[in-house]
C-alpha cells in the first residue's frame, strides 16, 4: 500500500545535464507527483468510418515532465532552487556565516539541474525519479501583514524534467534544520539608480506585503537519435521579472514611489530597491533589483488603504542582472 502520509520529496544536484543522481536531502516542500507527458497523439486521416481514430494509427513523441511546487522559504535551501532558476554553481564566500550571491543570468554562469525524487519509500510502484530539473518560473512572496498572524515568505513555481521514470528513493535521508524567513521581519531599503545598493535607505514601518516573479522560459531541446528524450535546456524568450507590494501612505512613499510613477512626461522612472528578511543569528536573505513602477494604485489592508505598487524588472549595470538574491546563513555545501 502506498499512502499520501508518508511521502518524501528528494533532491540531488546533477553534474551532467540529465544523468541522474542519488538524492542527497529531503526537501521541505509542497509537491505534486511528477507527471510524464509523451506526446502521444493519433493521426488525421481519412479511412472510410466516421470515427475519428483508426485502430492502430497511434504514437508517442518525445518525452517531458513536471511537478509544480509550494514551500515556506527557508534560510538553508532556498538555495537549491536558485541554482536552478537564478544562477547554477554558486560557491559561496566566508566560514560560517557563509554567503551565497545569485544573479538572474548573471555573468556566464550555467544554472545547475536537480534529480527530484518523489513518493512513498518501500512501495515500489509508487517512487519516482525526474532528471534534468530546472525551475521554469519561480515566486517569492509573503501575505499582507496582519496581528497576530504568522505571514512566512513562500516559494512556489515549476520544476521542469527531461524524463520521469519508475526508481527507488534514496534512503536514509534526513531533513535538514531549517528555519523560515519571515514577512514581519524584511524592510524595505530604496533610492535612486545612482545609489549604491548598500548604500539605499530604509523607510521604516512601511512594507507591508512583497511578491516577486521571474521566469526563464524554458524549453527542451532535442535532436534526431535513438532516444525520445530531450537531451538538454534552451530559452525560447528573454528572462522576465515582475513585483508587487503594498507600502504604508507616508510623504516618503508618495515622494519616493508614487510621485515618481505619476511623473510627467515619456520617460518611465527607475528606481533601485532592496528587501531585506533577517533571521535567527546572522541569517538573512537580500533582494536587491532595479525596477520599472508600472502602476502605484490604492489596495486595503484591514481597512487601512495602501498603496499597491507592481513594477517590472529592469538590468542593472552594477548587479549585471535585474535581481540577485543574497543568502547568509551556516551551510557550507548544498
């Protein structure tokens, strides 16, 4: 018997595209099953009857597989899905604390592939391997603030295979220690595209909800051989980021974030921006991105009105992306 209660969620991180290897951890994460699409259609043509398929006259094409996901984003495995998404073979700097920094197609970094293993351990039939992993569009986020309430930062997206088959789990995997940013701990650091990221200044008190969306545009490509697996990744269109958040009515903001937006004239106001989530210790996780206001409108929160402000990624010279994400914590190797 194979049940919902037990089942596991796995990850290895590959060293060729597509060759699969042993999970090395769980992963706290929400997950489907993976789900295997082989192309398989029937043929248009005409034979005499008026059904449409004529026996026999069927066929598979190429293989593809996913598995949406969901998760609280954590200190120590956020990583694993940015080096999939973000920027592949990030090693990073420092002993413990160490630093991860991961650009959105930054430099001529390769984004790495995972081995997803999923299911129930012992049940045979019902324990899957995909290989060749890549995070095609990736969320992160946390709700509107509310007292008391617990709003933690979620992660969400797809993970896009080359194949899934039949294999048993790695066993004796254990989850790591983990701990969950949280939305009642990020501020929100900003200023003008001339200044430093680091140099940015807080408006206090004033960030009340955050989302960001990137996206890779994903596709397998595959060429003409024995197999019907594709045999690596391509882009079919440029990288895209959005964001979105609902900020306190202050002079600060309106000065700072509507005023700009509502400015007259052609030119569409830039503006860098860092979200910054502390942690237990010197844990903490940075988003720092240049972006594009492309609506500052008036949303609600508990009957308090805000503003809601959503914007687009733009690149930015200093990051040589539009994002990076900054990671601080105590794990060494993922």
């Amino acid at each position: 018997m194979s049940e919902q209660v037990y089942r596991v969620v796995q990850y290895g991180v590959e060293t060729t595209v597509g060759t699969s290897v042993p999970a090395t951890a769980k992963l706290a994460v929400d997950a489907a099953t993976p789900e295997l699409d082989r192309g398989s259609a029937f043929g248009a043509e005409d034979y005499g009857r008026s059904i449409r398929n004529h026996a026999g006259r069927g066929y598979h094409g190429l293989r593809g597989a996913q598995m949406p996901f969901a998760g609280d984003v954590t200190f120590e495995q956020i990583m694993v899905f940015l080096e999939a998404h973000y920027q592949g073979g990030v090693t990073p700097t420092g002993t413990d604390p160490y630093t991860w920094v991961y650009a959105l197609e930054g430099g001529a970094a390769t984004r790495k592939t995972l081995t997803i293993e999923e299911g129930v351990p012992s049940s045979t039939q019902d324990e899957w391997e995909m290989a060749g992993c890549v995070v095609d569009e990736l969320t992160l986020e946390y709700d509107a603030l509310a007292a008391p309430g617990a709003q933690p930062w979620r992660m969400s997206g797809t993970l896009l295979g080359l194949n899934r088959t039949v294999a048993t789990l790695t066993a004796s995997l254990t989850l790591p220690a983990l701990e969950t940013v949280m939305g009642h701990l990020t501020i929100l650091k900003e200023g003008t595209t001339a200044t430093a990221f680091a140099s940015l200044t807080e408006i206090a008190a004033s960030l009340v909800r955050f989302s960001v969306t990137t996206s890779r545009s994903n596709v397998r490509r595959a060429y003409g051989s024995t197999s019907d697996v594709a045999t690596g990744w391509g882009q079919s269109e440029k990288a895209t980021g959005t964001f979105e958040a609902m900020l306190k009515i202050s002079a600060t903001t309106k000065s700072n974030v509507l005023d700009i937006w509502n400015a007259s004239g052609g030119s569409l106001g830039e503006r860098r921006w860092r979200i910054a989530a502390a942690g237990s210790g010197t844990k903490t996780l940075t988003l720092d991105f240049r972006t594009g206001f492309t609506n500052v409108g008036i949303d609600d929160r508990d009957g308090e009105r805000v503003y809601a402000v959503s914007g687009e990624l733009v690149d930015d010279d200093t990051l040589a992306a539009p994002i990076t994400a900054t990671i601080v914590n105590s794990i060494a190797a993922i």
